[in-house]
C-alpha cells in the first residue's frame, strides 16, 4: 500500500508542480490517492467524503507558498485539517475538587474497558489520588475476578457483589463504599455490548441515569473498521459521552476509525493505550494520530521528493 | 435468475424506463456500499470498476448488480471443506490464536461444546498464563460444558500448559484438545515467536499436532485483519478462520481480501457471547448478509 501511495503522490505532485494556485483540476490526483488512504486507514466512507470535500474548499484558490512546494503545500492542508479535526486536546479526567467524581467506561466487546479501568487507576495513584473500581460487568464469565486481580496487582480497592443481577445497584453500592472508603474517584468497569443490543444498551442507560457518571468513556478498539460510526453513534445517542479512550495502538493498525468516532460524537479524544500493560496509556496527540492515519511522515517525505 | 438476467442485460435496456442509469453517482453509491463491508477500499474499487466496464450507460437496478457481486463473493469463499481436520488416530489437537480480545477463548468455549455435543470427549489447556483471570474465564466454560481442562500457574510458560493438555489427551484418551492462547499483537515479535514454540511443544505428545489453528478475527476489525491473518500465519502457520462477532451490525468483509491473499478458509462464525452462539460458515448466508441490514435480512 505504501509503495504504491509514495510512488502515486510523488507523479500526483509532479503535475501540481509550477502552478501559482491549487485548484480542483490540479489537485484531483492528489486527493484521490488521500482518500484512498483514509479508506486503507479504516476511516468511514461517509467520513472522508465529507472530509474530501471540505479539505477541496479550503485548498481551492490557495496560493502556494513561494517555500512551498505545491505538493507540500496540499499536503499540509490535509494534515492541519486533520489536527484540528481531531483536537482540541481534552486528557483531563475533570475530577471534582470536592466529592467523588465517577467515570463510566464503555464500549464493545473486548474493547479494552477493563484493562483502561487499571491504566486510568494507575495514573490516579500516580497522582496520589485514591480511585475505586467497580465490578459492574455481570456478564462476561470472570469478568469480577479480572477486575479483582488488576485491583490486587496495583493495590486500589475493588467493589464486587459476586452473584448480583443488577449492575444499576452494583454501581450504586460502589458509590457508598467508595465515601466510606475516602475514595475520591469511582471507576465503573461496565460488560462490553453491541450498540444494536436494544436490551443491553438499555441497562447501560439505566446505569448512567441512575448513578450519573460525571464522565463517561466510550472504549475503541485501534483496530476497528467501518462500523465505528454506527457503534460510536449509538453509544454517544443512549449516554451522551464525554470522551473517547482508543485502546491496541501498540500495534501496525493506522486507527482511522478514530476519526469516525471524532466526527459523529465530537467528543474530546482523551487517551490511547499502547500495550497490556497499566503503564501503556498515553494522552492523545492528535499530531501523532493525524502522522498515523495517514501515514504523514511518509507522505511529506514523499511530498519532498517530487 | 436475476443473476443472469443482469449479465445478459444489453444495449436494449437503455431504452427501458426502469433502472438505474449506471454513472458516477451510481457508481459511487456502490463503491459507498462495498467499502462499507470492510473489503477495503482496492477491492471494493476494483469490483466498482468492473461493473463500469461492463454496465456504463445502461439501465441496471442497484438491487441486481449487488447480487451479482454477492454471487461472486460467495464462489470465492465457497471451500472445499470447512469442516475441522481430525486426526486419523490418537487425540485431534487445535490450537488458537488472535489479537487481544478478538474473541479466542469464548470461541473456545462455543467449539468446545460443539464438540461435545457430538460426542466428543474435549480437554481444554488454559495456556493463557498472562492476562488478569484468563484461566478462571476459561474454567468457568469448562464447567458449564461439562468438559476437563488442564491448567498452569498464573504467568508460568504457556507451552508447558499446552505441552500437559496435549499428553493428558493422550494419556486420557481423549478425541479433542483444545489450547487457547494470550491475546498478542502480530507485530509483537517475541510473542509470536512463542508460538511457535508452543506449536513445535504439542507435537512432541503427538506429531501430527496441531491439527487445526484457527485464527480468531474480530469482525468489527478493518484492513488491519489482513495483518493479522499475514502475522499469525506466518508465525503459527494459521489453518482456518473463526470469524466471531458477526452478530453486530459490523459485516466482516475483510475475509474477500484475506481469502485472497492467504486463501485460509472461514471455519465458523460467531454470533453471540452465548454457548451456542456459533455457526459453521456458510458462504452464501455471509454473502447474502454483506449488504444487508442484519444476518440473512435483505435490506
Ligand atoms: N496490545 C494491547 N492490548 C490491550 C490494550 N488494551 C487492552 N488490551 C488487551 O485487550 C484484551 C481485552 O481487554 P479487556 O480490558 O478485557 O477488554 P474489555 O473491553 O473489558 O472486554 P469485555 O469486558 O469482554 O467487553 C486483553 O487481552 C487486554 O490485555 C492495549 O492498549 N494494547
Ligand atoms: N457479541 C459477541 N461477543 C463476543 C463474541 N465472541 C466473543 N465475544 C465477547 O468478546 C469479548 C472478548 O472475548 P474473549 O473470548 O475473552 O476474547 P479473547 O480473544 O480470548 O481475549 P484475550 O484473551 O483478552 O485476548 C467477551 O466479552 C466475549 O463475550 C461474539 O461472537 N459475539
Ligand atoms: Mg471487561
Ligand atoms: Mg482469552
């Protein structure tokens, strides 16, 4: 894919080369091959369009640049669109200065929810601030004792009813034992569900109207496809998110999806997990993320070259 | 059939009122639908392109060109067998492998109970020693099939589990073993050398095993299943897919390129978090869901 996208911007570029103006004729080449990208990237179909044509105004009648080539030039406004797209920057857990802040992680199936509960657990501790996890995933076999090791191994408290049916009374026992405890925030580690699971979807709802989380995560999977947009969607209409953790970017995957789940939830990107680990969470860079959609490192080198 | 009907379509339909005129609005509003089953953007283009060739100008129905597209997605993915390789003798030893929570160890749990329902005396090896309560996930199943499991000691060495599971076949007489493995990214060099390891460990017990390796893909996942199908086969020599959360809204179309290029056969699909929630694949229920609102429901 990438020889082929080099090779492709390099003679898109040559024919931009010399001309004063990008105009739509001139730069058509050019987009093809990005949006080409995008779509490798796993970015949404209607998301690059609608992205395509925006970045076509916005570069349509630019002068180029005398330091600029007009390849470069093309190049730049598509990664500076995608940064702003992306942006603006938003890690903060937004913790009350008094009183128990409760975030509520969610997502699909295997996502990453329980694993972001320890990380975030462990940046909290990091910050000597005392966090309780909540064992609200009544579904998946072991889901308890999973959060019940990662508490033991990082030494923060775990709230658990084993044999419970509810987790809306669940979340609501872990909220008092957390003030008992002198936590200061509460962590609800929620089972993964489909967004077109009318029942499930609704207990989640249940949950937020009930306890009301003052943050609520919605987990990506780095590795996601098209679907994002659908799932995203659904998540961000039954709970209205605060923000958005993309977790497996240790990975080769380019998280295009990323942007799918920015553009319908507009949410704030909060972090990305980059390993199994409780120290592999990192605050979104959405320059980092726009270099691996695109693969920009590459692409301006490329654009450099021509 | 429809089918047909599209292929023999000629220069006469231009004088037809129904239909669809097929130009680039239309040709965009298909490639829009083909993308959005994961294919990836050089099939999806390479399918749109075809059926400019063949179509452009005419009068066709969005509805007929999509069968003809399903019709040829279901050839490709049409195998010989799907069914399981077993062993001629002694215990049959399967092994899985995946990203991190792709759906290994409830796929496990599904073919398992499969297996048991046919008759199959099963042992599972929990050789998933590093994640946070993956031997408890995996005992849980055990229990509720009703089946023998061997395990390890948390973060002890995964090969030595599967080594133990395969012999106690062995030893026991068992028909199946079943072996999970750590979720692992394919990029992770070191973990994939181990399995390797794992894989050259249950052959000791029995030479002809592993029988099977399946590859468990998510099919929410987009273009990076093809890396994982290129990083999993390579590393443990993968021998079929199980396709699992097919449940959702997501289509799993990746499978048209991997099959493709690695020509690994789709074994099962999943389809819930359930037990049961597993089906054998079906090329023609898959293609017939490719462009459709939910498994089997056109749109
Ligand atoms: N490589 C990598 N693996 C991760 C990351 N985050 C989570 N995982 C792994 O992904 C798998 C699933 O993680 P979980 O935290 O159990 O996911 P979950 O969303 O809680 O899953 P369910 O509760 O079953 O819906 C585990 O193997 C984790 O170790 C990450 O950033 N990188
Ligand atoms: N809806 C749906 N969920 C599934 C399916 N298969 C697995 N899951 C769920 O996906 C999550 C992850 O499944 P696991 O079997 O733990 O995945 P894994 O690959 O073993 O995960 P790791 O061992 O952490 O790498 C669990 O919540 C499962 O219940 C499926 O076919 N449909
Ligand atoms: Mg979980
Ligand atoms: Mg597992």
């Amino acid at each position: 894919m990438f020889e082929s996208l080099s090779d492709g911007l390099q003679s898109a570029f040559k024919s931009l080369r010399g001309k004063g103006k990008l105009t739509e004729a001139n730069m058509r080449d050019g987009l093809k091959l990005v949006e080409q990208s995008m779509l490798e990237a796993d970015v949404s179909y209607s998301v690059v369009q609608s992205f395509m044509q925006h970045v076509t105004e916005k570069a349509t009648g630019r002068r180029v640049l005398m330091s600029l080539r007009p390849g470069e030039e093309l190049v730049k406004i598509v990664y500076d669109e995608l940064v702003e797209i992306l942006g603006p920057v938003d890690s903060s857990l937004h913790l009350k200065s008094d009183g128990i802040t409760v975030i509520m992680m969610c997502g699909l199936q295997g996502s990453g929810k329980t694993t972001t509960c320890g990380k975030l657990s462990q940046l909290l501790k990091e910050e000597n601030i005392k966090p309780l996890l909540v064992a609200a995933d009544l579904q998946r076999p072991a889901a308890i004792e999973q959060l019940r090791v990662i508490g033991r191994q990082l030494d923060v408290p775990v709230y658990a009813e084993d044999g419970a049916s509810d987790p809306v009374k669940v979340c609501q026992a872990g909220v008092k034992q957390a003030q008992q405890e002198g936590a200061r925030v509460v962590i609800l580690d929620t089972a993964g569900r489909l967004a077109i699971d009318k029942e499930l979807m609704d207990q989640l709802a249940r949950i937020d109207k009930r306890v009301k989380p003052d943050q609520v995560y919605l987990v990506v999977d780095g590795m996601t496809g098209q679907d994002a947009v659908n799932s995203a969607g659904a998540f961000n209409e039954a709970l209205e998110l605060d923000g958005v953790v993309m977790t497996k970017l240790d990975g080769d995957a380019r998280g295009g999806a990323l942007l799918s789940v920015k553009h319908v939830t507009g949410v704030p990107i909060k972090f990305i997990g980059t390993g199994e680990h409780f120290d592999a969470l990192e605050p979104f860079r959405p320059e980092g993320m726009t270099g691996r959609i695109l693969q920009m490192g590459d692409m301006v080198a490329a654009a450099r070259e021509a | 059939t429809k089918t047909s009907q599209v292929l023999n379509t000629d220069i006469r339909d231009l004088f037809k009122n129904d239909g669809r005129l097929v130009e680039d609005e239309f040709l965009g509003e298909l490639f829009a639908r083909l993308v959005r089953t994961d294919m990836g953007a050089g099939p999806a283009g390479r399918i749109r392109d075809d059926v400019a060739t063949k179509f452009r100008g005419r009068k066709v129905e969005m509805e007929d060109i999509l069968a003809t597209i399903r019709d040829q997605v279901e050839a490709m993915l049409t195998q010989e067998s799907a069914e399981l390789s077993m062993a001629d003798e002694g215990p049959t030893v399967i092994l899985v492998v995946g990203v991190n929570g792709s759906g290994k160890t409830t796929s496990i749990a599904k073919l398992a109970n499969r297996l048991t329902q046919e008759g199959n005396r099963v042992v599972l090896g929990a050789g998933d020693t590093f994640r946070a309560a993956a031997v408890e996930q995996l005992t849980i199943w055990s229990q509720r099939i009703g089946c023998e499991i061997v395990t390890g000691k948390p973060e002890s060495d995964p090969a030595s589990v599967a080594f133990a599971t395969v012999q106690k076949a062995v030893d026991d007489n068992f028909d199946v073993a079943i072996v999970d493995t750590a979720g692992r990214l394919q990029t992770q060099t070191h973990l994939m050398q181990q399995l390797d390891k794992i894989r050259r460990v249950i052959g000791k017990p029995v030479p002809s095993a592993p029988h099977e390796v399946l590859l468990v893909l998510d099919a929410t996942a987009g273009q990076n299943a093809i890396s994982q199908a290129r990083g999993f086969s390579e590393a443990a020599g993968c021998t079929g897919i199980v396709l699992s959360k097919l449940d959702g809204s997501a289509k799993g179309g990746v499978v048209i390129p991997i099959r493709e290029q690695f020509e690994l056969p789709v074994k099962f699909i999943g389809l819930g978090e359930g037990i049961d929630d597993m089906a054998a694949f079906d090329a023609p229920m898959f293609s017939q869901a490719l462009f459709s609102d939910s498994l089997g429901k056109p749109e």
